[in-house]
C-alpha cells in the first residue's frame, strides 16, 4: 500500500473541497489525514471522500485541529501524551480520543500518535555543530552524546510513567473503535519513545492495540548522529511494524520528496508486510509535482 499524508497540501488550503480535489489529482487511493485539517475542512471534505474510491488509511494526531487553537499552531506536538501534569495530561488525553473517533468514523486503521518528550536542554546547537562539521564521530562528539543520553535516562522515569497513565484511556478507546494506536519514532533524541522505550511500552501493554510506526527521516537524522541505525529500528520492531512515513532526507531536511536526498528506500522494501501501511509525508509547500514524483520513485523501487 502507497498513499499520501495531506500535510503537503493542508496548511496552503483552508476548504476541504479544494484539498480532496488536489489529492483526486494526485491518482492515489490512499491517504493519511493530518493535524493542520481544522473542523470545517473536515466537514466540507468527509462526504467527499465517503462517496469517492478514496480511502482513509490512517490518521494523524491532533485531527481536526482541536478549536482551543488557531490552525496556525496545529501540531502533532500540541499537547503532550508524557506531561507529568495531570491536568496538562488531560488535554492530550482529551483531543486524542477525539482523533479515534474520527478514524473510527472514516474506517481508518490506525491513529499516529506523537507521545511527547523528556524535558531537559537538549543542547542541539552543539549536537547540530559536530554533524554540520563531519565531526559526529570524533571523541568530543562521542562524550557529548553519550553525556547527552545519560542525562535523558536519569530524567526519563516521571515522562515514561505519565506517558504509560495518558495511554490507558486511549488504548481502551481504540479497542472499543476497532482502531490500532501507532507511535511514531521522533526526530529529536529527548523524545518519546526513545529507540528502547518502544519495548518496554510493547511488553507493559502487552495484547492491546499499540504498534510501531516508522518514520524514515526520523531515523535517517537519528542515523546521522550516531543515535541508532534505520536497519536496527525495523529489525527490533518488525512484528510491531503497523506503517511507514515515506519521505527523503538531505543534511538535517527532512519531509523531502524521495530522489531528493540520501535514504536507499530499496532496503527498507525487505521489512514491510502486505499490509504495512505506507504513507509519503512531505512538508507543507511542496509542489505537486514533486509530489507525483516522489511517488514515482517509489514505485520504481518497488514500493506501492
């Protein structure tokens, strides 16, 4: 399965009619409905795709853009699943479930879910500075790193256990909405789940509808700094794998269409199951050409 996520095309647009026509242009079947589709859009767009060939295979959270914010923020990050603050919590908790009702109602498959992060200085200027000088593996930028990760691990315990609390009722929602949760490996080395909490969160709920969504930019970036490798994300997660954010990376960019930058697509083609939900997730702005394109790519590859 190859479809599109709608994050290339929803912030430029504010009517859901013209946005399910641009993604009729596109020639797919497929799609993944995004955080920056406000109510209205949805309203004016649901129909529209109920009565088209169109299917809704996943959707991302926040969806719709919860009414407490301007589209302007809307974000997968917009409250976090792993604050410790119980009230804070419940917001996450709150627009989440909103998120399965909606997948529910549109038959999608899965919900990605954005679980939040470990609060501390990242520090990711310097981070930044030993990748941008091809220094990354020099033993200033190993005992940085590893200082780094250490820091996150002693912080990590009060984030992990108020992550596991929000996922409880969602859980329990997917479960009664016939929907699979898939949590996203992230971009930034203080989120969460961290290449190993994904385990522990796997063995906790053992038998409930949580699974592994992969992201290849995620870990592209995270392959470039030295954090965990592409190849050791799928392999340890493989009989978790739920679906695939598509996209290229160049440098630190990612969300590019594929041929745009470095990632061999080809070997991730030997860890996806027929039913591994495949979704090309650019970023806000790209032409639809390129987006054509990018499909291309990947069915040259073999994928979709």
């Amino acid at each position: 399965m190859l479809g599109v996520s709608t994050s290339w095309k929803s912030t430029e647009l504010d009517n859901g009619k013209e946005l399910f026509n641009s993604i009729e242009r596109l020639s797919v079947l497929e799609i993944e409905l995004e955080y920056r589709i406000t109510d209205l859009m949805f309203h004016q767009m649901r129909s529209l795709v109920k009565k088209s060939d169109i299917q809704v295979v996943s959707i991302h959270n926040y969806f719709p853009v919860p009414p407490v914010v301007e589209k302007s923020m809307a974000s997968g990050d917009l409250f976090y699943l792993s604050n410790p603050d119980k009230d804070q919590r419940a917001q996450a908790v709150r627009w989440s479930l909103r998120t399965i009702e909606c997948a529910n109602d549109m038959e999608a498959g899965a919900v990605v879910l954005h679980c939040g992060r470990v609060e501390m200085e990242p520090e990711l200027g310097t981070l930044y500075h030993f990748l941008d000088e091809d220094k990354i593996d020099c033993d200033e930028a190993r005992e940085f790193i590893s200082g780094k990760i250490a820091e996150r691990e002693r912080k990590k315990p009060q984030y992990l256990d108020a992550l596991m609390f929000g996922l409880e009722p969602l859980i329990k929602a997917a479960e009664a909405h016939n929907v699979l949760l898939g949590l996203e490996n992230r971009y930034f080395y203080h989120e969460l789940p961290g290449p190993d909490d994904f385990e522990m969160l796997f063995s906790e709920f053992n038998g409930a509808p949580l699974r592994y969504w992969h992201d290849i930019g995620h870990a592209q970036v995270n392959e470039s700094l030295s954090f965990v490798t592409q190849e050791a994300l799928l392999k340890r997660y493989a009989d978790h794998l739920i679906g695939v954010h598509y996209h290229d990376v160049k440098g630190r960019e990612d969300h590019l269409p594929p041929g745009q930058g470095k990632v061999d697509f080809t070997a991730i083609k030997p860890h996806l199951k027929d039913n591994t939900i495949g979704i090309l997730e650019l970023k806000p702005g790209t032409p639809d050409l390129e987006v054509m394109q990018g499909l291309e790519v990947l069915r040259n590859q073999g994928i979709g």
